[in-house]
C-alpha cells in the first residue's frame, strides 16, 4: 500500500509541478501548491521508500515511515481541497486514501512493546533548561510552570474528567 502511495505522490506532485498550466487559481497559491509538490516529490516520496526499506531493520525507521505518511496526508488534503478542481482531482483522492490506509495499517501492525523498549533505554529524562532560562526537573510536564500546568490540568479535567 505504501508503494502505491508513493508511486501515486510522485504522480501527483511531478504532474502539479511540471505542468504549469495545470493550476487555475491565483498566482501566490498555485505557487505554493507547485512547491509543495516539489518537497513532496524530492523529499517525500524518497523518505517514505527509504524508511519503508529500512523498516526491516530499524524499529525507528518505522515511525520514519509513519511520520512521512502522515506529512504526504497532510498535504494531500491540501492539494485536494486548497487547490481548484483540476484534472489530478482522483489522483490526490487517491493520495489522500492511500496515505490513511497507510497510516491506520501502519498503526495496526506497530508493536508497541518492542517500540517502548527501543526509545526508553535512550531517552533523557531530568533536569533541562527551558527556552525561558528557567530549569525544570519535572519528567511529567518537562518545561511548564506550575501555574500553567495547574492551569492544563484543571482544562483537562473539566474537559475530560477526573483521571481515576
């Protein structure tokens, strides 16, 4: 499914970058659409192939893969809905459908466990400066102050209710 995807991204983005006739609406979003296309086409597509062969090996690469998948997603919503209706309309539907297929089977087949273990060994926790200057030795909410963590968690509780 994620070969599609990328054959289908690079489709896609080389048809809305290479055709310049292509894109019917005003000069500052089609230049922005052909220059996503672009990232999609020269970043994109090759990060998704490379994490999807590394994958085999590297319990990262599989969030590589996941991580891209979700970036070719994103950005198909936004060829599919931010551009006017052209002649690649199924072409980014297509995109679209086979990156969440991607991701939810993705999702599905992630072995968490395996995962955890992989990024706990190497994952620091503790004391870290904050962009503020100030020092935080908090591993719940790394960086926040206590009157904005109150302040979260008294959100969230009103939102969601009391955890328990």
């Amino acid at each position: 499914m994620s070969r599609a995807l990328a054959a289908s991204v690079a489709a896609g983005s080389a048809a809305t970058f290479f055709l310049p006739g292509l894109l019917s609406g005003p000069e500052a979003m089609n230049g922005s659409a052909r220059g996503t296309a672009l990232i999609m086409l020269i970043v994109g597509a090759p990060a998704l192939l490379g994490a999807m062969l590394l994958a085999r090996r590297s319990d990262r690469a599989v969030i590589v893969w996941l991580g891209t998948s979700a970036y070719l997603a994103y950005n198909a919503v936004m060829l599919l809905l931010a551009t006017p209706f052209n002649q690649l309309f199924l072409l980014y539907v297509a995109m679209l459908s086979l990156s969440l297929a991607a991701i939810a089977t993705l999702c599905a087949h992630l072995d968490v466990t395996s995962l955890a273990k992989c990024f706990a060994t190497n994952t620091q926790y503790g004391a870290w400066r904050s962009p503020w200057g100030r020092s935080s030795t908090s591993t719940r909410w790394p960086g926040c102050e206590p009157s904005s963590r109150r302040w979260v968690t008294r959100l969230t509780h009103r939102s969601f209710g009391a955890p328990g």
